[in-house]
C-alpha cells in the first residue's frame, strides 16, 4: 500500500485483498476477488473512514491488481 496512509487494521486488510488477487487460481476467482477488493472500499467510502484521495488510490491499486491478475490468467 505505498503511498497511502490506512490505520493498521484497515491496511492488513488492504493487503489480505490485494493477496488473495494475486493467488486467484482463475478469471473468475480473479475477478470474484476484485468485486470484493470494490466492495471494501465502497464501504470505506461510504463510512468516510478514510479521505477521498485515499478511496480513489485504493480504487486504482485494486483494479491495477485485479487487471494485471486477469491478465496473467488469460495467457
């Protein structure tokens, strides 16, 4: 999570999300995983836990993870 200041719990769960993107055995878990990854954030956002420059860096790594995954699965 370079770049973005989470509290811890809220970081350790950032990085549980972005690792269970990368192990995604397949296009669907990828992009099941990925749906989640959004849905975390949208409920950061949606509490206001965190600034809106953070929400939209945590949107960008997701969806980066998530394509870069989806990417690597469909060689």
């Amino acid at each position: 999570m370079d770049g973005v200041i989470l509290s811890a719990r809220i970081e350790r769960d950032a990085d549980k999300l972005l690792a269970q993107i990368a192990r995604a055995g397949s296009l669907i878990v990828a992009d099941k995983e990925g749906a989640r990854a959004d849905g975390f954030v949208l409920g950061l956002e949606s509490a206001r836990a965190v600034a809106d420059e953070t929400i939209e860096h945590l949107y960008a790594i997701f969806d980066t993870a998530t394509e870069e995954r989806l990417k690597a699965l469909s060689k």
